[in-house]
C-alpha cells in the first residue's frame, strides 16, 4: 500500500501566498515523476506542475513564473511554492506519483492523493 497525503491548501487573499506539500509514505522503492494537478467545478483536471526524480520541471502556461514545483527525495515528499496567487487559481489540487513499489515486487503504478482545497478571495 502507497498513501500520498497534501496539506497546506487553505483560503488566502488574491496576490498572497501557500505551500502545498504531498508526502508519500508505505510500499516504495522509487518514486519516479511527480505532479499537481488541480479541478475547479465544472472544468477538467488540469497538470499544473510536474517534476522528475532528477528534477526537471515543467508548468502549465497559466502558472509559470508563478508557481515553483520541488521534490526532497530523501522525505518522498513534493512541494508545490504558489505566490501571486490569482481567484483563477481556486481548485482542488492533487498530487500524483509515479512509484515502483517493494509489494508487488517493482510494479510501476500512479498513486494519488485525496486533494488540498485552495481558495483564493479576498
């Protein structure tokens, strides 16, 4: 069993500031890429931020410059540094994984988490 658990979401004022965090924890060998994604009501889920073990990034357009995605590999944990925050920018974010796990033996499997709301309003 794999568990990826978020927090940091919460309700802040439009131009502030939140960290999300996503910690992994259970049957790991390797954690592969990582990712954010978020969904607001009545859209599609969207990638936000992916990053890999080496740790190259990527951005949606909507939040480059914006948004900083990091990853300690050592705590299996995936950050995501969201600054200029827009009401745009209100979902539901999720992390995802890309993990080999120890049972089954090396079985490469997507692993999320349940979601960090954040909300955006002044």
């Amino acid at each position: 069993q794999v568990q990826l658990v978020e927090s940091g979401g919460g309700l802040v004022q439009p131009g502030g500031s939140l960290r999300l965090s996503c910690a992994a924890s259970g049957s790991i060998a390797i954690i592969y890429d990582m990712g954010w994604y978020r969904q607001s009501p009545g859209k599609q889920r969207e990638l936000v931020a992916s990053i890999t073990r080496s740790g190259t990034t990527d951005y949606a357009d909507s939040v480059e410059g914006r948004f900083t995605i990091s990853r300690d590999n050592a705590k299996n944990t995936v950050y995501l540094q969201m600054n200029s925050l827009e009401p745009e920018d209100t979902a539901d974010y999720s992390c995802n994984a890309r993990i080999a796990t120890t049972q089954p033996l090396l079985k490469i499997m997507d692993f999320w988490g349940k979601g960090a709301p954040v909300t955006v309003s002044s």
